[in-house]
C-alpha cells in the first residue's frame, strides 16, 4: 500500500512537469523554424538568390534550399483562372526549376528535425491554398525581401500547438502561442 502511495505521488509530481517540457519542446521547435525563415530572408535579399524552406511533413525534418533561377509561383486559384492545360513543355519547365534547387550549405550544416514527440500538424502556403498534412511542404523567400505567406502548426502528443505566421510582405516569421486560423494567419477563410 505505501508502495502505491510513492508510485502515485511520484506521477502526481511528475506528469505536470512533463507537460512543461513538452511545451517547451513545441516552442522551441517553432522560434527555430522562425529564425530559419529569417535568417533565409536576409540570405536571399543579400545573395539575389530564391530560398525555401522544405518541410518534410512526416518525417519532422526541415531545411532551407536555394537556387538562382528565376522562380515564378503559381497557386491553385491562378492555374485554375487561367482554365488552360498546361503543355509539355510548360510541365518540363516547372519540372526543371524545381530540381535547381539545392540544399543551402551557409545555412544549413545539416537537415534539422523536430525534437522527439513534436510533429507538424500542417503547413499552409500561398501557392497550395490548402493546408498540406503529409509529403512536402515549401515556403518560398525572394531576393527583393518578400516571402511566401504561411502559417506552420507544430504539436505535440498532448494539446500543446505552436503556429508560426509567414508574413509575406514584411518577409518575416512570427511564434504565436496558440493555433492560429487561415484567416488569422493568411488574411482569407479556408
């Protein structure tokens, strides 16, 4: 009986500081892809470069890519207004900018992941509209100090959930302590 007593009073003490640390986790996790995006903004206005952030939606890996092309994107909304199919050679263009992009050695010494027990929820982008949950996910950062908009969500096992807000404009990434909406984050509804 003492002995369940000492088990119990030990979970009791326990558990809340392990929420804690989960939380922690999740914050850290969020400031350290909002200085990534930062730290690629500055890169790309002081190099003429186009940077993203690739986010490997299952695995929790993360990391930023450049390239010299020129880079034009597209979203769903522009490709379905311009209701057109697009040719071969339109499909073998967007194909090769794609592959011109190589991970960015001045930022990245290696690929990042998520510490154990945080996960993305979802990455929203201009460019896809909707937010994506598996594969890959970009966040794109142009030369003239402009990024892509975009919310990231990071969470935890438990209810613990981070969002980081791309603000296109200012070309600049921001930690928020709770789960922000599209319309919050991107300026429209989902």
């Amino acid at each position: 009986m003492i002995v369940v007593a000492i088990i119990g009073l030990v979970v009791l003490v326990t558990v809340p500081g392990m929420t804690g640390l989960s939380r922690a986790s999740v914050r850290r996790a969020a400031n350290d892809i909002a200085v990534l995006l930062n730290e690629s903004a500055i890169a790309a206005q002081s190099t003429g470069r186009v940077y993203r952030i690739v986010y490997s939606l299952e695995s929790g890996e993360y990391w930023t890519e450049s390239t010299s092309r020129f880079v034009m994107l597209e979203s769903e909304e522009s490709k379905r207004l311009e209701q057109r199919e697009r040719t071969e050679a339109e499909k073998a263009e967007e194909d090769e900018i794609q592959s011109s992009f190589i991970i960015d050695a001045e930022i990245n010494r290696r690929k990042r992941s998520l510490p154990v027990g945080v996960k993305f929820k979802s990455v929203l982008s201009e460019q896809d509209g909707n937010p994506l949950t598996k594969g890959r996910a970009y966040t794109h950062i142009f030369p003239q100090g402009q990024t892509e908009k975009g919310l990231i969500l990071i969470v935890d096992n438990g209810d613990n959930i981070m969002s980081v807000r791309v603000i296109g404009l200012l070309g600049k990434a921001e930690v928020e302590g709770r789960e922000l909406t599209a319309k919050e984050a991107m300026g429209y509804a989902q």
